[in-house]
C-alpha cells in the first residue's frame, strides 16, 4: 500500500524554525556558504560568479553533444546555492536525517569567478560525495525492510529529487529460493514535498498529498521494455526511449507520467538478482538530471538493494528462531482439577528472540500436576534447541510418573549425552490437590516462593543442588504443604538479578512484591493470577533486565476431603460388584443419582479389566470437582488398548463401552503399574 508522509522526520517547532531560516541568510550576508547535506559547512570562502554556459546546440550538456543527457535546458536558477553538482535543489533542504521543514537560502553573488570554475567544480563534487555517504548512512542504519526504504526516500526528497517511488518484487526472494513467477512489482512507499509560501517571503518544504499516481502492482513481462531495463541493472534517463516504454509498462497505462517530470529509473539489484526499482523525480521548473547524477542513484540504488536483501534474510532468520521459541514453550497450559495455572515468558530482547528458558505444567495421574521451570545457559539458537530436547526428556519422564528427583537424575544423564558444557538449571514439583502437599527437587534453581492466603509470602527452603550438566550429583526431593488459596511462583533467574542487583537481593524484591500485591485484596482473597503475573513483571525497571524470563504461577485449589472416595479391592471375582456398590452410595451422597447406571457399567469394566492382571489389591478412586472423575489403580504395568472385537468374541467391549459413553477417558503407566480413569460430565 503507498503511505504518504504526513510529517517529515525531525521537524522543529516554528519558533526554532523561524531562527533556522534567518541563520542562511546571514550566512549569506556574511558571504558563507549554506551547510551541506551529510557533512560540515564548507570552508568560508568567497564563491566564485558561475559564468552563464551557452544553451545552443554546441552547448555541452545539449541533447546533440552529450549521451544520456538529452534533457531540455533548465533554467538557470540564481537565487539558490546548487546542491550535488548544480542541479538547483536548496543546500541543506531536505538534509539526510535533518529537519523536513528548512527555509531555502538565498547565495550571494560575487564578481568574478571565471577563473575559479574548477574550485566550483571541485566543490560540487566535494558537495556530491558527501551526499551519497550521508545517504548511504541513512540507509544503513535501518533493520527491518521498512526502515531501509523510509531512509532513501527521506535521503533524497528533496534534495536530490523532489519525488520518489520505490517498487519491491512481491514477494521478495529469501538468499538463494528461486523467485516465483511471475515477475511482479508492487509500489512499496512513495514520497513528495513540495514548496509552498509561509510566513511572508520564506520558502518551506511541506508535505504534498497527492503525489504522483502511480499503479500499485506491475507484472513484468518477459521481453518487454522494463524487463530490459531491470536486466540492464545501470539506471537511465527517463526521457530515452526505453526508458519512457517502461516507466509507462511500471507507472500503468492509466497513470502516464505528467508533462514536464525529468525522471531517472534506477533497477534494484541484490546480491543474486534484481528485486525492484526506484523512480526518482523532479518538477519541470527544477534544473534536470545531469549524467554524474546516474552514478548517485546507481549508489543509492545499490546500498538500498543491499540493504533489502539483508533485512529480507534477518527477518527470516528472526521469523525461523521466534517459531522455534514458541514451538518449545506450550502453547496453552493445561486446566488441572484443582489447581489453576498463568504463565509468563520475556525474551532477552526483541531483536533476538531465541533462549534457553523454559517453563511446562504436565498433569500425571491421581489429579495430580507437575510444574516445571529451568534455565539453559545462553541465549542462542543452540540454547533454544537443548531447551527443547530438556523440555520434551521432562514430559517423557514425568508420563513414567517418576520421583522428581529421579526426573532430574534423568535430565543430568540427558544433558551429558547431549554435549560438553550443556548446563542447565531446573525446578521440578509435583502438586497433589487430594493430599494439599507438594514435592519439590532443585537443580541449582532459584528458589519458589509460596504467597499465603492471608498475604504472607515465603521463600520455600529447598535443597539447592547442582546444575543439569554436572554429572555425578544426588537430587534431593522435599516435601511440603500447600493449602487451599495458597500461590506458588516458579521462575528464572532474570527476573530477580541483573547488572543492578544480586539474585538474593531480586528474590527479596520480589518476596516483598507479592506480599504487597496480596495486601491489596485483602486477607480473604487471593490476588488474581493473570493480574499477579503482571504485576511481578512491572517490577523490572528500564536496564534492569538482561536474560531471558519465564514465570509460572499456580493457585492451589485443592480438592476437598468430602469430595473424595478412596478404596482398596482385592483382585477377586466379588471385586467388580462391590465397586458398584461402593460407588453407588457415593454417588447417593453426592446427589448424582441420574450417573449411577453410567457409573456402574463403567466401573464394572474397568475393575473387571484389572482384577484380571493384578496380584495385589486394586485401588479405586472417586473424585467430584466440576466432573465426576473415576481412577482404578493396579500393579500390572500393561496398559489396555482399545480393540474392534469379532461377533464370536466373548470380551474385549469393555473399553468400547468407556470410549462411547465417558467424557474423556486414558491410561497412564506408573512405576508399580498403571492407572485407568474416565471422566462423566454432571449436572449444570
């Protein structure tokens, strides 16, 4: 889509505005030069009278005497200072990375000069060269793709041209992807000023809005007229005869160049093939391009090229390792019973998107959840990936339902396996909402903090431990309560320490910030957690944060002792009918009488199921929270896989059975054995 500049960048206020207009002309009074676009005022010396060249067909610079300059004669403009050879645009208007509104200077005339010509011309090329390297500079110094545009066109308008419209293929290529086809165009930013009276006699630059029509898309045919002069990489006169085909194939038959335009069309060429053009400008009563201006628009043409090819292939870069990042993270946290989870995650810094922190929230069997926080060293694309295979060694582990400190002994091995020097840090919990307690191991990780109900926050003493990496080191588990209200904050190291201040130090801030957050809602209520997570956040002040940050916040709920049923059957054949009527009086306690003929099936199967493997008791578990969730419990470590069963078979319905008529069922394996569990939706 054109954008069209609504303020040129820089732009003073009038009263500044105002003492920037008079400083040329007492320049000029004092016979000094203007200042010149992208370097110091020239040294103060008288400048010569330019002696009035002959505008007859022996002229030089007459379209019979001179290829590539067939332009018609301007006139010749004497109350201004010429800017990049004679071309007649203002010194210091427009000036690369300077105001957008300068007062036009008016030059002084001295007696003279004929014998000076070769001081003007050497000037003028002295005024030429520091230009282009203020242009160039401008140019460089944008990122993204957009930057760089912006800074050619507000490099050259308006003081090597009063118009600029810059065509980029669509879509770009990336490196060495072959291009598609067709060969398209599409107009990526136009600008104009134009000058305009204010304030009595001076002349300003202002925004023009309606710059020249121009077609938003151009397909460039093979063979025709801009195909060849794209192919030709070097930019050409407008007024040439290839040069006008296919300004019109660009522009669009229904926008034809208006009378008068000098105009030069400079291709764009990267590194391995050519990826737009760019047309630049100027009115009718302006001075026309003059040949060494082609070397100008060649270098501009060249840097910016350049420059789009690098921000094409840093956005794609920066395009591959976000996706990777946000791959590795989950997308979405579980929802628990009883337990309600937030997270947060804070790259290092916007420009590098990529590191090796990470969080995750994996539900294990029995309602219970595991949080997870670590910290791989680094913030490079080689971190993100150890990150990522740490993150899914964890998820694997914690489906074994292991101890957590056999979940980080297992880590240990897998960060040795994966190189030298692949330390990492790493906090491991496990939550039970039926038993209100939580274990916790550490691998060399800052320590939670616990935020009470009544507003009270606790640093947890947990085992320090080593790092993930280290080998050869025990983890050591810690058990701990976790009441009902209760908060838990997992996270990295870059909230709580930086440049200004120790890791100690951050996690007494922090301690001392949940505690007054929670004060504010009172002893009785407990801070909402997405509104916590941002809070402990606008902690980090400007420069205080240098590394990566993940943060994981749980509330527990926990599961009330009345909504509980718990027994142990022995693997018998009387096993499945007792579990009926056990289930059956909790139900009736409950009040979920319209679930029991559902239940009973269920139950009876599963039961059923396990009696037949088990040598030790059988443990079946009844849980109501906004489901009703059923878990049988066994020591055979086969987990049961649903079968299409023949008209001939005597078994293998029972978990078709679940399948059709249980919300969500699954099976998970346990260290000593298994456990099958289905959930029923109740009432509303």
């Amino acid at each position: 889509m054109t954008e069209h500049p609504t303020s040129h960048e820089g732009r003073q206020p009038l009263a500044a505005r105002s003492q920037e207009r008079a400083r040329p002309r007492q320049e000029a009074a004092a016979g000094l030069p203007s200042e010149l676009p992208g370097g110091p005022a020239a040294p103060a010396s008288p400048a010569p009278e330019v002696p009035a060249q002959p505008t007859g067909p022996d002229a030089p610079g007459h379209p019979g005497t001179t290829g590539g300059t067939d332009h018609p004669a301007a006139p010749e403009v004497t109350d201004r200072p010429s800017v990049l050879g004679g071309t007649g645009h203002p010194s210091g208007v427009g000036h690369p990375g300077g105001p957008g509104a300068v007062a036009v200077a008016v030059s002084p005339q001295h007696p003279g000069g004929g014998a000076r010509g070769g001081d003007v011309t050497a000037r003028r090329e002295g005024d030429r060269l520091r230009f282009v390297g203020a242009a160039t500079r401008r140019i460089a110094r944008g990122i993204d793709l957009d930057e760089i545009v912006l800074g050619l066109c507000r490099a050259t308008v308006p003081t090597f041209s009063d118009e600029i419209l810059v065509y980029l293929r669509d879509p770009l290529p990336v490196g060495d992807e072959r291009p598609v086809a067709p060969f398209v165009l599409r107009l990526r930013r136009t600008d104009r000023l134009r000058l305009s009276d204010l304030e009595g006699e001076e002349l300003v630059l202002v925004p023009d809005p309606d710059p020249t029509p121009a077609a938003e898309l151009c397909e460039v045919r093979n063979g025709g007229a801009l195909a060849e002069v794209l192919r030709g990489v070097r930019p050409v006169f407008g007024d040439s005869a290839a040069a006008k085909a296919a300004l019109a194939e660009l522009l669009g038959p229904e926008h034809p160049l208006p009378g008068g335009l000098r105009a030069v069309l400079a291709p764009l060429r990267g590194r391995r093939r050519v990826i737009g053009a760019a047309v630049f400008l100027r009115r009718p009563e302006q001075p026309g391009f003059e040949p060494n201006d082609l070397l100008v628009a060649a270098q501009l043409a060249t840097h910016t090229a350049l420059g789009i090819d690098k921000a094409v292939l840093y956005g794609r870069e920066a395009y591959i390792a976000d996706e990777l990042q946000r791959t590795m993270l989950p997308d979405s946290l579980p929802q628990p019973t009883g337990v309600r989870l937030a997270s947060r995650y804070l790259p290092a810094a916007e420009t590098a998107r990529v590191g090796g922190d990470w969080y995750d929230a994996i539900p294990l069997p029995g309602s219970r959840v595991a949080l997870v926080v670590g910290d791989v060293m680094g913030h490079s694309m080689t971190s993100a990936a150890i990150m990522g295979q740490l993150r899914t060694t964890a998820q694997t582990l914690a489906g074994l339902d292991l101890p957590p400190q056999e979940v980080l002994h297992h880590l240990d091995e897998q960060a040795q396996r994966l190189g030298q020097d692949r330390m990492a840090t790493c906090m491991y919990a496990v939550y039970d909402p039926v038993s209100h307690r939580i274990t916790v191991a550490n691998a060399g990780h800052p320590p939670p903090i616990l935020l009470h109900l009544g507003g009270r926050a606790e640093v947890l003493r947990v085992p320090p431990g080593a790092p993930i990496g280290v080998g050869g080191v025990d983890f050591e588990a810690v058990e701990l309560d976790a009441p009902a209200g209760a908060t838990l904050l997992l996270y990295t190291d870059g909230l709580v320490e930086s440049r200004l201040r120790d890791v100690w130090t951050g996690i007494e801030q922090l301690r001392e910030r949940l505690a007054a957050t929670a004060q504010l809602t009172g002893p009785d209520h407990s801070p909402p957690l997405e509104a916590l997570c941002d809070d402990v956040l606008d902690m980090l002040g400007p420069g205080d944060r240098d590394d990566d940050i993940a943060l994981l916040a749980a509330r527990f709920d926990g599961i009330a002792p009345s909504d509980v049923a718990y027994w142990f059957l022995e693997p018998e054949d009387a096993a499945p009918g007792r579990a009926r009527r056990l289930a059956r009086r909790a139900l009736a306690r409950w009040d979920l009488e319209e679930l029991t003929d559902s239940v009973e099936l269920l139950i009876s199967e599963v039961v059923t199921n396990a009696v037949r493997y088990a040598e030790r008791p059988v443990t079946l578990r009844l849980l109501r929270t906004d489901v009703l969730r059923c878990e049988v419990g066994d020591d055979s470590p086969q987990l049961p896989r649903q079968r299409r069963a023949r008209d001939t078979d005597e078994g293998g319905r029972g978990l078709f059975l679940v399948n059709r008529l249980a919300r969500r069922w699954g099976a998970t394996r346990l260290s000593g054995g298994k456990v099958v569990w289905f959930e029923l939706a109740t009432r509303t």
